[in-house]
C-alpha cells in the first residue's frame, strides 16, 4: 500500500467526500457507526461525542468500475464530559482501492474550538450522506425503469 501525505487539513476530507458523493457512478454507500431507524446519524455522532468525547465515523464508497474509497475520521474533544467538547482535534485519511492498487491519503490532524463548530460539521456530514442516499436510491429506480423490469411502467 502507498502512503502519500496530503498536507491539507482533516476538514478538507468532508470537500473530497462531497465529490465523491455527488458521483454519477456511485454504486454503494456505507457508514458507521451504524444506526437504527428510529435514530439520526447526526444525534449518534452529537451523543458520543457529549458522552465519551471520542468518536469514529467510517465511511465506505464503492463506484460502478469497482473502486472502493474509505474515509475515515477520529473526533477527539476536550472539556466537560457531559456536553459537546469545547475543543479538540479531528484526524483522518483515505484508503483507495481499485486497478490492483491500494493507496493511503494522510490528512493533517484539524483543532477545533467550540461545540458549535463542531456539531455543524457533523451536521453537514449527515446532511451530505442522506441526499446522496436518497439520490442513489433514485438512480436505481431509473435504472430499473430502463430496463423494463418494473412492476409499473408509465407510458
């Protein structure tokens, strides 16, 4: 596995990961920690966060050529357990897998000040990863619908 060092700011995976989301090509999406329906990504994320003041947030693309990237992202925070850490640091790197090579982008760790900040990041993350879900979803349906395996078929 390569390791090429990005010299960008951790922050700067979510414009990366924005990208891929947005990709016509985007086959599947995955994420952990896992969530059950009746939970947020968002509120699983906020509420580690107050309660351990760590979290992991994993996510897994796998494009139509068979490209997979991983992005992966450790919060750590500081400050009164119990609520949003005051302050702390974001880390993180890609994996890309695909063409019989496997490469590891390391991303410079990003301080953070504020709960607030904090939590709209998260937020905005959730909110990247549900369109794209929702989009996904949507492709599938016309994909089927060009294949003329749907069950209804407008005219």
């Amino acid at each position: 596995m390569g390791i090429i060092n990005v010299n960008k700011k951790a922050g700067a995976m979510l414009d990366e990961l924005m990208k891929d989301l947005s990709r016509n090509d985007l086959a599947l999406l995955e994420r952990l920690p896992h969530v059950r329906e009746t939970e947020r990504y968002r509120d699983v994320i906020i509420n580690t966060l107050r309660e351990f003041h760590i979290s992991l947030v994993l996510v897994r693309l796998v494009f139509d050529d068979g490209k997979i990237k991983g992005y992966s992202f450790l919060i750590r925070g500081d400050g009164e357990v119990g609520s949003l850490p005051s302050s702390g640091v974001v880390e993180g790197f890609i994996v890309e897998h695909g063409g019989g090579r496997s490469t590891k982008f390391l991303y410079e760790p990003e301080e953070f000040n504020g709960g607030a900040d904090l939590e709209g990041r998260v937020k905005m993350f959730a909110d990247m990863y549900r369109k794209a879900e929702e989009r996904l979803t949507e492709l599938r349906f016309k994909k089927v619908y060009r294949e003329r395996e749907a069950f209804y078929l407008p005219e």
